[in-house]
C-alpha cells in the first residue's frame, strides 16, 4: 500500500524534472514525504534526460511545513525519527542544494516552515503573488529545523529574518520578491512553466545558480550583526522572560554568522532535536490540537448538519461590546442592523465602530477604501422594522434579566422563525433570559470577550432546548469572524468567567490575611499572565465585579468569599481603571502604578471581615503565591468539567488561553493542571482548607482524581473504562 505521503516526479520533452510534493490537505512534510523527495531527487540527478528540476506542491499549495501530527508519536518514543541533521544536512544540503542540476521552486499557496526550508534549498524561487511565505516554528516552542536558521538571514538579511523568525511572522509573496526571497512573481496558470524556463535558464548559464547557505550579499558585518542579535536577545527577554527557545534560535543564527553556515546547521539540528523534547513545544503542540478540536463538539458537529447561510445580522446595543461585536462582524463583510433606544445612544455606537475601525486604518492594517466600505455595510435604528429578515440577532445590553426578558419577549415577535436569537450575557442563566419566549429552540449565548473585534475566544452556550443546527449555525459564523470558538453548556458564568472567578476570589481574600495586592499581581505576571487579579479588576471595572460577585453568591454561597474590599473603595469613587483609580492609579496612557493609599481599605476590609493577617502568608514565595491562586481555578475547572458545561479538558485549556491569557507555554489550564498531578493540588487545597476554611475545598472530582492517580484531563470514558 502506498504511504500516505509522497513526491511524484514527471520528466518533461523539455529535459526538467518536476517533483511534486503531495501529502493533502496542505502537502506536509511527513518523514515519507522527506524520503521520497530525496529518493525523486536522486532519480532525477541519475536521469539522462534531466538537466533541470522545479520542485512544486499538489493542488496549488506548495507546503505548510513539517507534519505537526507526528511530534506526539516521536516525543513519547512510539515514533522513529531520523537521525540527528538527516533532513537538514543530507537531504536538504548535500542532495537538494549540491546538486549537480539546478533546481527551481514553485511556490502558490503555503510556504511555511519546513515547506520554505525546503523552497530555500532550490536554487532560485518563483512565486505567486498571495503566496505565503515564513517559519512559524517558533509558535510550537521549537526552532526551523531543516536549515532555516541559516538560509533565511543569506536571503533577506538578518533584521528581517528575526522578525520572521521571532514574531512567526509570514509575509506575502509580493513582500517576498521585494526581499529577495524568491526571485520572481508570476500567476498561477504561469507558475510551473516559468519555473521550468527559469531553471533551464540557470542550466545555460543565462541566470545565476545560487546556494543560499553561501549567498552573503544580504548579511550585515559581523561587528553590526553582533549588535543586532545582542537587541534581539534583550527584545526577546523582555516580551517573553519564561520562555528559552527565542534565545536559542539567536544563538544559531549567530553560529552560522561566525562559525560559518555548516556549523550553524549542526547546532541548528542539535538545538531542534532538544527543543522538540521540552516542555514548551509539547505544551504548545497541545494547544495547536486543542484548538482545532473545539469545533468537534457531540450532538451537534456528529449529525452531518450544514450550517446555513447567515446573510443579516442585527446587534441590540451599541456599548462597547455592541460596537465591539459589529466591528468583528463587518470586517468580515456581514450587513449588520444595529439597534438603540435613543438617537444619542446610537450615534456614540456607531462613532465607537468607527474609531475601532479608524485605529486599523492608523495601523496600516486597514486602507481608507475598505474603512468606507466597512462602515457602509452599518445600518442604525432605533426600532425593530428592519428585523424582519435579519438571520442572527445578538444582544448585547446592560446584565438586566427583566430588560433582556422584555427585548427577547419582543425579537419573538418581530424575527423571522428561523432567526438566530443570541444573548451576549456573560453570567445570567439563559433559560431566565428566553422564558418568555417561544423560540427555545431558537436561543445561544454568544459570549464574546472585551475587546470583541480583538479578543479571539468565542463561548457559544447552549441550553438543554437551543437545537444542534443553531449551533452549527454559529460554529461557522464564528469560524468567519476569525474567532476560536468554544461550545459550553448553560450556567452562572458559562466556562471561562466560572473557571476564573477564584482568580479574583482567593487572591481578595489572601490579601484580607495580610499578603500584598502588588507581591500577588507580580507573582500572577512573572507566571505569565497578562495581567494579576488586582490590576484585572481595575481593567473591568469594580461595578461588573461586584455585580458578577453577587451572580456567584446567589449560586455558589459556599464557596464564595464576601471581601468588603471593592465595596469599601467604590465609596470613594475608586472604581478602578475608569475612575483612574482602583488598586493602582492610572495616569497618561492607562499606565498603571500602585497607590499606597489602597492600605487604609484593606485595613478596613480587615476590620470588618474580623481577621488577623497571617504571618505565614508574608514569607510566600512567588510559586506559592501562583499556587494558591490558580489551585482553586482548577478546582473550579473540575467543576465545570463534572458538570458537563465543557465537552472536553481541552475546551477548558483554550478557554483560559483565549479568554484569560493563560500563557499558552503552559499548555492552558487542566494541562497544567496535569503537569503537577492531581494528588498534590488536592494535598494543598486539603491543606489551606483545614488552615482557612471551606473556600478551597476540593471537588469531589478532583479528589476522586488524586485518589485514583487518574490524570483530571482524562476523558470520562476512559476512567470508566479504567475503573
């Protein structure tokens, strides 16, 4: 039986061999495709009837790079794989770029990662115009593996190749030719047969035959290259303190800039072999398959539905989230109807959509053609005439259930009955929110994260009524706008705001027994999270927190902490970032710093909450202080995944990646989770409930888990299977 991957090789009258690679869907570079690429090669350098080679893809992709899929088989010993420097050295440099016949490379489509490597390998490259070319590797915690290190500074010089490099940045085939990384842009229909002139033409000796690995026009002079490299590790440092494979990839680079591009390749090989078995690339090669799996979703995505064609959708409230949603929508060329009460109201919504898409425009993101075209797919109203052929309608309202009862009461009336009617709640139980209604079936939240035209997470909440083509619908919508969408079940909090609320919790109630807002917030950042608890609630305000405090207290009461601490500060007009002051002051460009005057609120808080601060608590070490934050996350996490309100462990990981910032090196929450063991988070919490109270108690999920030795991200199924 054939293996999977390949090349073919078709030799034409005109004497050039033309290699395809064909792996579908995007021809990744599995080890069969590598073998066979070097065994068509050979054939075609034995061949009489050869005097030159163009190396393409199948079905106008020339490569999206090394097969992802196979790094689970050979980081956990199931898979072999080639010996260290094979592909890069062997292949790729002695087979591919020594040559005896000059090679061409045909790029339309993708170009990433190894399929670039690959591409810079050939002697000249042709390209399409919206080809897309780069190394992303560093995305998945290792480096370019096949060469790319050293190939990519020769070709476009050594500040570009870092950003490429270093931001996983790719660039389009127009920006490429500009660069120097391929040689020519051509269409499509024009590609392989240019490439085959151009390659006969090196034959002839009428263009240059040139190895990249040699090529040194473009590199800058060792004392300028070292300073470079030298900017580059401190830029590196400072965006990404926990992370080491950035600095690796430098020190490759650097290898080949002084040692000379053979010894860059073999640290380069090295450096890849080792960065493969971390914890960071496992982690995120996780991440990557997570998120393509959220859309699998049981019940819904398993019955062979086609989502229909969404052609109008309507957004009620124009407040930040309003804006933010149609802003999302309109980028991808949705009509949107959006509704106010009042002429004042819907005219500060629409000027928001403009200065959100005004800011893409200032960025060079957006041209003032597609701003104006944009802005023309907006209609304002006031009333709900227009509703009658929209085919999703997303509220977005103030968290008022008597007002979001009375608008879904009303849509009810007015939409047509197959529309969409969507909630973007972030707390309130859905059925509360459609019980007046006779579209059950018809109802989804649609909780989209602040910014919305920025945030990438999608929660798509379903009820035990809302039918599973409602949430195909929305899965392809989300898909559209360029969201990750998660699909979770109906209650206070949904999964991501649930998940988190003991981030908030634990860290208000910690500092009642005397720890330090700004030592926790620290600790929360060096960890690797945007922001800590405390400058979080200053970002959302202390109304909605408090707001969304009592939504927990009503159904959680046990495993609530009432902090007087918000309260007390929102008295005097602290209500965090809006108000320039919360638990920091903001000054100038919502820089934040911490105000010493917050401590004579937590010395209030304390006095009425009755506690004495715990001495304990002020020798914590920055793990310590991470721990007992994130321990009762998890413990919540657990919760959320007993219940059923997520599909899978995995959902939970990107949730709290997309919709939290949860660093994706740690491969998101339950991953983590895992990586620590069960048995020791359930002996902490144990421990702090004993020491301070009912708060940290685990969940019987969790301690069944560490009793077990069963990891909590482990599917049901399989526990049962195991028990």
């Amino acid at each position: 039986m054939a293996a999977k991957g390949r090349t073919e090789l078709e030799v034409g009258a005109d004497g050039v061999a033309v290699i395809t690679i064909c792996n579908p869907p995007v021809n990744s570079l599995s080890v069969d495709v590598l073998y066979s690429l070097k065994e068509s090669y050979e054939e075609a350098l034995r061949r009489n009837d050869v005097k030159a080679i163009v190396v393409t893809g199948k079905g106008g992709k020339f490569s999206g790079g090394f097969d992802i899929s196979s790094f689970g088989g050979v980081q956990g010993g199931k898979t072999l794989q080639p010996k260290v420097g094979y592909i890069a050295i062997d292949i790729l440099t002695d087979t591919l770029e020594a040559a005896t016949k000059p090679s061409v490379a045909a790029i339309d489509g993708l170009a990433l990662g190894g399929g670039l490597e690959v591409a810079m390998a050939c002697h000249a490259r042709i390209a399409t115009p919206m080809a897309q070319l780069g190394l992303p590797e560093l995305q998945l915690g290792i480096i370019p593996g096949f060469g790319g290190t050293q190939r990519l500074p020769h070709l476009v010089g050594l500040t570009k190749s870092l950003e490429m490099m270093l931001l996983s940045k790719p660039i389009k085939g127009g920006e490429a030719h500009e660069l120097g990384l391929v040689d020519a842009l051509v269409s499509p229909n024009d590609l392989v047969n240019t490439a085959r002139q151009w390659t006969l033409d090196i034959y002839e000796l009428r263009r240059p035959w040139i190895k990249s690995l040699y090529k040194t026009d473009k590199l800058e002079p060792l004392g300028e290259a070292r300073e470079i490299l030298k900017f580059a590790r401190a830029q590196a440092q400072k965006q990404a303190a926990n992370l080491h494979h950035p600095l690796v990839c430098i020190d490759v680079i650097e290898e080949g800039i002084v040692a000379g591009p053979r010894a860059g390749l073999w640290k380069e090989a090295t450096a890849f072999q080792d960065l493969l078995f971390s914890d960071t690339c496992k982690s995120l090669v996780h991440v990557f398959f997570s998120q393509r799996a959220t859309s699998k979703i049981p019940g819904a995505t398993d019955l062979g539905l086609m989502p229909r064609k969404i052609s109008k959708v309507a957004i009620l409230g124009g407040g930040l989230m309003g804006s933010g949603i149609a802003t999302a929508m309109i980028l991808s060329n949705y009509p949107v109807i959006l509704k106010e009460v009042n002429e004042k109201f819907l005219n500060a919504g629409i000027d928001r959509i403009k200065a959100n898409l005004q800011s893409r425009v200032r960025k060079g993101k957006m041209t003032d053609e597609r701003y104006e075209k944009a802005m023309s797919l907006v209609t304002g109203v006031l009333d709900y005439e227009h509703f009658k052929d929209v085919d999703l309608v997303i509220e977005a309202v103030i968290e008022n259930v008597k007002l979001k009862q009375q608008i879904f009461s009303d849509l009810d009336k007015y939409c047509p009955s197959h529309c969409i009617l969507a909630t973007n709640t972030s707390t309130i139980d859905l059925n509360r929110i459609g019980e007046k209604t006779k579209s059950q079936d018809h109802i989804v939240g649609a909780h989209f994260f602040s910014p919305a035209h920025v945030m990438p997470l999608l929660e798509i909440v379903r009820t035990q009524h809302t039918s599973p083509q409602v949430v195909v619908d929305l899965l392809d919508v989300g898909k559209k706008i360029k969201k990750t969408p998660i699909v979770v079940g109906n209650c206070t909090g949904f999964a991501v705001n649930r998940m988190f609320f003991p981030y908030t919790q634990s860290a208000l109630f910690y500092v009642d027994l005397g720890m330090d807002v700004y030592k926790i917030d620290r600790a929360c950042t060096k960890f690797g999270m945007p922001m800590g608890p405390f400058r979080l609630a200053d970002l959302v305000g202390f109304g909605v927190a408090v707001a969304t405090g009592m939504q927990y207290l009503e159904n959680f009461p046990e495993r609530v902490y009432k902090s007087m601490l918000l309260p007390l500060m929102m008295e005097d007009n602290r209500a965090g970032e809006a108000t320039q002051k919360g638990f920091y002051k903001y000054e100038g460009k919502r820089k934040a710093t911490p105000d010493p005057e917050i401590m004579k609120y937590i010395e209030k808080s304390r006095s009425m909450a009755g506690v004495t601060p715990d001495p304990e608590l002020l020798k914590l070490s920055e793990k310590d202080i991470v721990e007992m934050v994130f321990f009762p996350v998890i413990n919540e996490a657990c919760r959320v995944l007993d219940e059923g309100i997520a599909v899978k462990a995995s959902d939970l990981d990107i949730a709290s990646i997309f919709g939290m910032g949860f660093p994706p090196y740690r491969g998101g929450v339950m991953y983590w989770a895992d990586s620590i063991g069960a048995k020791y988070i359930h002996g902490k919490l144990e421990e702090w409930t004993n020491r301070y109270g009912g708060f940290f108690k685990p969940c019987s999920y969790l301690a069944d888990r560490a009793a077990k030795g069963i990891p909590l991200s482990a599917p049901a199924k399989k526990v049962q299977a195991r028990l």
